[in-house]
C-alpha cells in the first residue's frame, strides 16, 4: 500500500481509505464480519478509517472502535469522523454550531473507544451557523486534545476559500481536508473543488468512487435492474433504466467496462484507480458491505492507469460533467429554496 502525507499536517495516511458507512443496521449489521473486514485493510496496509456519527445513527462508530480496540492498533491508525447530520429526535442536535459540535465530539469519543480523533469533519455546510463559530469551536478542540486536525466534506469550492479567508483574518486553524464525491460518471468537482483544495494545501479523501454502484459491474445496459433490493430499493428513481439520465450512465458504464478489459482490470478496478491518477487526491474511500467486495477491490491496488487510459475515459466522459448528482452530496440553498431565487409575485413585472 502506498502512503502520501494528508495536506500539510504531517500526517501519511495509505492511498485506500477504509470508509464503514456500510457497518451497522444500513449495510452488514454483523459486528464481527464487519471488524474481520476491518483488520484485513489493516493487515494490507491500510493505516485510514473514515465513519461519521450518523452512519447507521452512531453504530458504525461502536463497530469501529470495537474493531480497534480488539486489533491492539489504534495507534497506528488514523481515525476520521464526522458530524453534522441529526441525531436523535428534538431541537439543536444537528448542524455545525458550538453547542452541537461540542455534544457530537463527546458522544462519538464514547462510541469509539478513544481518547483523540485524529480528523474531525465537518459532514456538510450549514448556512444558519457563522463560519467563524465553527472553526473556532473546531480549533478550541484541538487545543484540548480531544481532535488532531480538522476538515470539511462535500463543501462547495465558495465555502472552502471562505473558510480559509475567515480563519486568516481572525486568527483560527483552518480546514486541512476536504472529502468531495469524485467518480468517473461525476467529475464535477474537478472544476473549482480540487483546484481550491489544492491552492490551500488541503489533503483530499474522496467519497463514492463506485458511482452509487453503477460502476460496480452489477448494472448494464439493456438488462433488467431489481428495484426491490440494495440501494435501487432506497431509491427507484437513480436506478430505473427507462430513466434517460440513468440510460446515459449504464452507456458510460459499458464503455468503461471496455476500457477495463481492454487494460486487463475490472470496472470496479478502474473506477477506484481513477480518483488516486488527480494530483489533488490523497487517499480514495473505499466502503465495502462484505469482506468479499473488500478483497475484490484490493487487487486493483496496483492499476496504473497512464495516459492514453485517462484520454480514453475523457472521451467517454469528459472532465467537468456530472452524469448524475451524487447521493448526498450538498445543494446550496439558493438552488433547493425557491424563495431565493423567485421574487414574490407582484414585483415580478417589468413594470
């Protein structure tokens, strides 16, 4: 497993990332299947884990730390987290404010088994929280030992610079990562958010390099898609292949499944190499359900793909394009309320 130094912390983290969203009531709720997986990444040189809060609302990060703790290596490791998503019923227990951030950090530390976290993120923008407070509530954490570093996930390249300008001018730490969605079928971030990270010395993990599944080799083009299970029963509409968005990503995917064989590797192989060829990637997530979906992206570690491979996916899809937007990923609320961008009705006219 090859290693590169996350941003500017100091800190070398391997090139595969283990991500356990799938740990826990929404993937494999067995707890010792999931901590086998875990202690094979290990055992292959894998030294990242990356989970949040919300996975599976806080199991993933007890699997986690179980798994840690028993493997005898969290010394070795480094733990990502994340916070942000609600938690629990009532008021004031989601977001980025201080009150929250300060109550999250606490209860994941439990359910971790752990003294430190040695990167925090913030899962996702929040617009009615100042910036400035949480940064600073951020810096105060690390000041207290309790985090290492600190940074944000799925944050518009517009939020990343502000943050940076907001910490320089009052004198906080700042956001040293940053973990975008980033796959063949949704380049978008190569426009402004892996430039931005790059410019600011911000390590990059990068989030759903299977496109959802769809670059996992499951679904093709002109087959039938079982709408009942996995994450097409979650949601139809990404996976129904009468959909013409949907049509135009199996066509992406056959092209790609080509390519795969023509370079001698498998769709999903290549899918996960692409992201580590950008020279603003860090570590790329990779988060099995199975010890066998583990194993069997494992054996495209050494997938080099040189340059007339990446002319040939920029063929396929070029550099910018979004076939799809991403599971989760953030939407700005100038786009998602339309109050924002519809005058009210009587001061519409010209006149």
């Amino acid at each position: 497993m090859r290693y590169r130094t996350l941003g500017r912390t100091g800190i070398e983290v391997s090139t595969y990332c283990l991500g356990t969203m799938m740990f826990g009531a929404v993937g494999n709720p067995d707890h010792e299947d999931c901590a086998r997986i875990l202690h094979a990444a290990m055992d292959a040189g894998v030294n990242f884990v990356d989970t949040a809060d919300m996975y599976s609302a806080g199991e993933s990060e007890v699997i986690v730390g179980k798994a840690l703790r028993a493997s005898g290596r969290r010394d070795e490791t480094v733990l990502a987290t994340k916070v942000h998503f609600q938690m629990g019923e009532g008021r004031n227990r989601s977001g980025n404010s201080r009150r929250w951030i300060t109550r999250a950090v606490e209860a994941s530390l439990r359910r971790l088994d752990t003294d430190w976290i040695d990167l925090y993120q913030v899962h996702r923008p929040d617009h009615t929280t100042d910036i400035e407070e949480t940064l600073g509530v951020l810096g105060d954490l690390v000041q207290a030992g309790k985090i290492r570093a600190f940074g944000s996930s799925t944050f518009p390249a517009e939020e990343i610079a502000e943050s940076h300008h907001v910490a320089e001018r009052r004198g906080l730490q700042r956001f040293r990562t940053e973990q975008p969605p980033y796959s063949i079928l949704a380049r978008g971030v190569e426009v402004s958010v892996l430039p931005t990270a790059r410019r600011y010395g911000m390590g990059v993990l990068t989030w759903s390099p299977l496109a959802s599944g769809f670059l996992s080799g499951r679904y093709r083009a002109g087959r039938p898609v079982d709408l009942t299970s996995g994450r097409a029963q979650l949601n139809p509409a990404r996976f129904d292949p009468s959909i013409p968005e949907n049509i135009t990503k199996l066509e992406a995917a056959d092209k790609l499944a080509e390519l795969a064989a023509d370079i001698g590797c498998t769709l999903p192989e290549l899918a996960v190499a692409f992201p580590l060829a950008h020279p603003a990637v860090t570590s790329v997530i990779i988060g099995p359900r199975t010890a066998e979906q583990w194993q069997a992206l494992l054996k495209g570690a050494p997938v080099v793909l040189d340059d007339s491979a990446l002319d040939r996916i920029d063929e396929i899809v070029p550099p910018s394009t979004n076939l799809y937007h991403p599971d989760g990923a953030w939407q700005p609320p100038s786009l998602t309320d339309t109050r924002l961008r519809r005058r009210p009705t009587d001061e519409r006219a010209a006149s």
